[in-house]
C-alpha cells in the first residue's frame, strides 16, 4: 500500500484545524486533549455517504469509527513518527502542492493557459541558431554572444541560407548534422520563451533574437498547420511479459491476424485473447490520444499509419509484447473548457511556472510587506569558499556580530545564517552553475522563493478555514499510514512464524475449487468444431489435431493447454466436467472443444498459493489486536450532553 492510497482509504476522515473553540463544543478527550464537536459534524456531512455498514451511519454508530482513526492519530505522534525525516520530506511536498491552489488561482494562470491552448491548435515547422551563453555568464562574454547571434540575423535576413549558417555557425550539439532543425512542435513541447518567440514569428520569417536558459536564439519558421485531432483506436495484444506461456505470443498474435483476415470479429478476439484486461472486455478499445501522448513510440506510430475506419494494422511488436491496431475514427478539437484542468496542470509545473512564481512572490510581498536587509553578495562571496563548486563546502555557523537580517516578511525575519544553511543543505545538487557567484544567485532565488511560500503556508492555515481542513487531511493521513505501516503492514509481511500459525488456524477459507488438466481448442466455425471433436475421440493428441487442421493458408483452430479451475475464462461456462472429450460449446463467434486429462477435486491451497490473500487477513486481525490495546491504553471520555445535542441535529 502506498502513501496516497492510504490518504484515500486509510480512514473516510477528513479531520481538521478549526479556531476559536470553546469547552462547551468538545465532544470527547483522549487523555485530556480536546476533540471539538464541529470537527465531528464536519467529518461526518462529509463522509456519510461513503459509509456501507448501515450500523454506522447514525452518529453514535460513526462515533466509534472516529475515535478509533483519532487513537491511530494519537499513537503516531506518541511513537514521534510526526519527527520522522521521511514523513516531514512527504508532508512537505503536500503542503506546497496545496497550497499553490490558493494562491495561483490569480490572471496570469489565466492568461498563460488560455495562451497555451490556442496554441496548441498548430503546430510550427521551425530551424534555430544558437549562440551559447547561459544566464550566469559574465557580462562581457553575455554581450559577446549576443553581437555574434546579431551578426548572424543580419546575413540570414539578407538572404544568406539559413541551414548552411545553422552548420557553420550554429553552438547546438548536433547542428552540423540537422542544421538546426527543430521539426514540428506544438505547445509545451520547448521552453517557454523560445515557444513564444516561434509562435510570434509569421511563417517563413527569421525571428528576433530571444534568449534562453541556454544562450541566444534566432529562429526560421518554415511553415505552420492546424495540428491533427486525437484519434480512437482498438488492439489485441499478447504480452511477452505475462510469465511461462505455453505458446509462442508471435505465433499467437499472428494466428489473430489470420482470423481476423478470415472475417472473424476483432471485437471477440480481444475479449477471449487479449492481455490487456483493461481494453480486453470493451472489445480491445483503448481510450482517446494525440501525437507525443502514448508511452509507447512504436505503438503511436503504428497507430498513426491508420487513417480509415476499420482498418487494421500489421502484427507488430512493442515494449509491451505484440499488437494489432484498428483505426476507430479520430475526435473533434477539444473545447478550452475540456481542455483547461490539463492545460492549467502543465501551466503550473513547466517552463511557464517562472512567471508565475514572480508574480505570486509578488503578491506575498504585497499582502504581508517585504523589506530587504543587507546585501548578501559581498559578505557570502568571501564567507562561501570555493569548494562549493566541488559541492564539498562545509558550513561554519556565521556568528552573531555577522548575522545580518537578509530581508523580513511580515513578521518573520530571516538573516545570513538561515540563507547559509539553505546553501548547505543545497549544494549537492547535480544541476548548479559553474562558478561560485552563479550559484549564490541562483540559490539564493530559491531560498526567499521557499521563506515566501512557507510564511504564507503558515498565515494560510490560520486565516482559511477551508486550506486548514484540507491540509489536516493530508497531516494525519500521512501520519496513519505510517503508524499503520509501523505496526500492521510491515509486521504481517515478516513475521513468517506468525503469518504461517495464523495460516493453520484459517486455511479453511482457502480452498480450490474443482480443477481440470486439458487442452482447449478454440474453432473459427461449428463444422471445423466437430471435426476437432472427432479426432480428439479417435485419440489424436490436441497438438496433432491442431497442426492438421491449421494450414499455411488458413488458421481454422487455436490451442490453450494447462490447468484450469472450472470458472476461469478460458473454459467455456457451465462446462460439464468430465474426463474425455467435450461436447461442443459455443463461445463469442468460435466454437470450443475441450479434452479434459484430469480432474483435480477441491482441496486445500498451500500457504504460497494465497500468500497475498493470507497476508491482507493477518493485517486485518492484527489491525483488530491493536486497536483493542489502544482503547485500553488511553482514556476517552464522551461529553454525552454535545453528542445528545449533535444526535438531536444530525439523526433527524
């Protein structure tokens, strides 16, 4: 179980920080700390129609869910997990991705997504030069890349190739083999100012020069098209990762294909052989894409070859095992509104995501008030040696005659020694600057980008009620799941003698259902069933049966051998079991006759049969011991007038 999930299933909670309450709102204590009948009312609104067992959804009855997930909340910050690094570094991620829902909700997210979506209905045909010169670069050397990219405008403005300049002059890796040539892009697919420059360049023009990250810029755009719609598509698949098969997947999938050449239902054959179980049972159809937006490069391609509506690709292979697409149609443009709760995402984490954090910086600084202190350059440069640059600088705490106040943000004055434990904790990091000054500028950035953002997390949950509540969902889920994981999960996976004692007592719920040895033959038509009937009768083995009923030119059988239990997929439903030959059974558009070698009777499974299962039941009956040791070791006390008071208001 992962952290996220357990945020989802760990408890149908949501507990919360609420303010200004008073001894007559408290419900219940648990050793003494208050637990507030608002907070109560709140979690139960929310989560009643979650509730499945009908015994808990009056408020007594959810009263005892509570208490308990409060006494696993309890016990977390008595077993210190709330110290833990792990859980900080977790909590801490949350927080800031919280947080950023209430203060980017501002015009420029507006604006850029909106930018991004018109963007992103063309795609541009563009070739570039690039005249390196990052943005720690001294000046001198800033303006001389800067004068030589100038230079190079002028000739290509005046007429000269632009691919042999690309070549000749170019500082990209790689120029002299593409002569800058970018291809087709779209939307997101570069940095945000060089998309911005492509984007404002008419077709067959040479841009003005823009810079980057990575130096200066000119750009030819060569051409520009509306860019294409996501497109529907179906595929069977047979993985090559799905453990020992006792057939060839690149047999497999092309003994499909003859069928489905033979006229037989695409839509049948994924539901009876495809191993994506998700597409499987919807007759192999897979969900909307475009260009850029399948994991798999190979698959896309393929896919994208198609153009007509039903037809069918080449068996081919992937990273996934071996296909065979069908082309379903392609969608309409989607509209902004569709298309907004993705745009916005990307919006906020990409190249994009400096525009905004300078404008809610701003915004901080406006609403709480931000003066600087002392200059800090001139006192690091020297403080800071230069065996930062080998990421091997040791930090010497600054003494309090040279601790400075670096800048104030409302109430919270931040000083050297704060910046200079940032830059220790920081220096590690594989992508810094070159040089010594680079990297105190660029750390120090991102350091009163961080005291910002953490001030304003810090007012945000003691002036938004709403914030308050969300995040005290995450602090405490986070915390359950690692008590739970502490106690429970960790305990029930290596505690083997336990795992097997507990196995002993209650392997009865694990037993298998009647088996069979036998080999399946699957037949395209009811005829060619019979006559796979009668061979097996005559006693021809399923393999011989299949190789002379298959020729070079048609695929009339295919054979699934193995053990099976009687309601698994492969065999026909309501099989009458019995060894020997099977009656006919129609399945989908094929007809199935199954051999049957052996019948297995129910038994007993082994403890590695169902290790998982047993695994889950040992959680649970733990989970149930130790929540009995927690009742006893701390004392809860219900404020019986509030709960009568909130029955009163709630159960009616």
């Amino acid at each position: 179980m992962n952290r996220k999930l357990a945020l989802i299933l760990g408890f149908l909670c949501a507990v919360v920080t609420v303010q200004a309450q008073n001894e007559s709102d408290v419900l219940l204590t648990i050793d003494g700390d208050p637990v507030y009948a608002s907070e109560f009312k709140r979690v139960y609104t929310k989560n009643l129609e979650l509730v499945q067992d009908e015994s808990q959804k009056n408020v007594t009855g959810y009263l005892d869910l509570f208490i308990d997930y409060k006494l696993k909340v309890a016990e977390a910050y008595a077993q210190n997990l709330d110290e833990a690094p792990s859980y900080q570094k977790e909590f801490a991620k949350y927080e800031e991705q919280l947080s950023r829902n209430y203060i980017f909700e501002d015009k420029v997210t507006e604006e850029l997504t909106k930018e991004a979506y018109e963007r992103g209905l063309e795609e541009i045909e563009a070739s570039h030069i690039l005249i390196r010169a990052d943005y720690n670069s001294v000046p001198q050397d800033t303006l001389k890349a800067y004068n030589k990219i100038a230079e190079i405008r002028e000739r290509a403005i005046a007429g000269e190739d632009f691919a042999s300049l690309a070549k000749e002059l170019s500082e990209e890796p790689g120029a002299k083999e593409r002569a800058g040539y970018l291809g087709y892009f779209s939307v997101f697919s570069l940095v945000y100012p060089f998309e911005s420059m492509a984007y404002a360049t008419p077709e067959g023009e040479i841009s003005e020069i823009v810079r980057t990250q990575y130096g200066y810029h000119i750009i030819y755009v060569q051409d520009r098209r509306e860019r294409s719609p996501k497109i529907e598509v179906s595929h069977i698949m047979i993985s090559e990762n799905k453990g020992p098969r006792t057939f060839d997947p690149e047999e497999r999938i092309n003994e499909i294909n003859t069928l489905l050449a033979q006229g037989e239902s695409f839509e049948s054959l994924a539901k009876q052989f495809s191993d994506d179980t998700n597409s499987a049972k919807r007759g192999g159809k897979l969900n909307p894409f475009g260009k850029g937006e399948l994991r798999s490069k190979i698959f896309e391609e393929k896919a994208l070859e198609l153009s007509k509506p039903g037809e069918l690709s080449k068996p081919f292979k992937s990273e996934f095992g071996w296909h065979i697409v069908r082309f379903d149609g392609q969608l309409p443009i989607e509209t902004f509104e569709e298309k907004q709760p993705e745009l916005e995402k990307r919006v906020k984490e990409g190249s994009r995501s400096k525009i905004i954090v300078n404008a809610v910086n701003k915004v901080i600084k406006d609403r709480y008030g931000f003066e600087h202190g002392e200059p800090y350059l001139p006192f690091f440069e020297n403080y800071v040696t230069d065996s930062i640059m080998k990421r091997k600088w040791e930090y010497v705490p600054i003494s309090s005659e040279d601790d400075k106040l670096l800048f104030k943000i409302g109430d919270n004055n931040v000083t050297y020694n704060d910046f200079a434990s940032f830059v220790n904790e920081n220096q590690k990091r594989r992508r810094l600057p070159a040089t010594k000054r680079a990297i105190l500028i660029q750390l120090y950035d991102e350091f009163e980008t961080r005291e910002l953002k953490q001030y304003f997390r810090k007012r945000l949950e003691q002036e938004n009620e709403e914030y308050a509540g969300v995040i005290g969902e995450y602090r405490d889920g986070l915390l359950i799941f690692d008590v739970m994981n502490k106690n429970i999960w960790k305990t029930a996976k290596n505690d083997s003698i336990g795992l097997q004692e507990f196995f002993q007592k209650t392997n009865a719920n694990y037993v298998w259902k009647q088996r069979v040895d036998a080999s399946i033959l699957t037949a395209t038509d009811k005829t060619t069933a019979a006559r796979v009937q009668a061979m097996l009768q005559q006693g021809k083995a399923a393999e011989e049966v299949k190789e002379e009923l298959n020729t070079n030119d048609s695929l009339n059988v295919i054979l699934t051998t193995g053990i099976f239990e009687i309601d698994e997929k492969d065999l026909p439903p309501n099989l009458e079991v019995a060894e020997g030959v099977s009656k006919i059974y129609p399945n989908e558009d094929t007809f199935v006759v199954v051999k049957v070698n052996k019948i297995f009777p129910p038994g007993n499974k082994s403890l590695e049969d169902v290790k998982g299962r047993v695994i889950n039941a040992y959680q649970t009956y733990l989970e149930e011991q130790w929540m009995e040791s927690l009742r006893k070791k701390y004392k809860v006390e219900i404020n019986k007038k509030v709960l009568k008071k909130l029955q009163k208001e709630l159960d009616s």
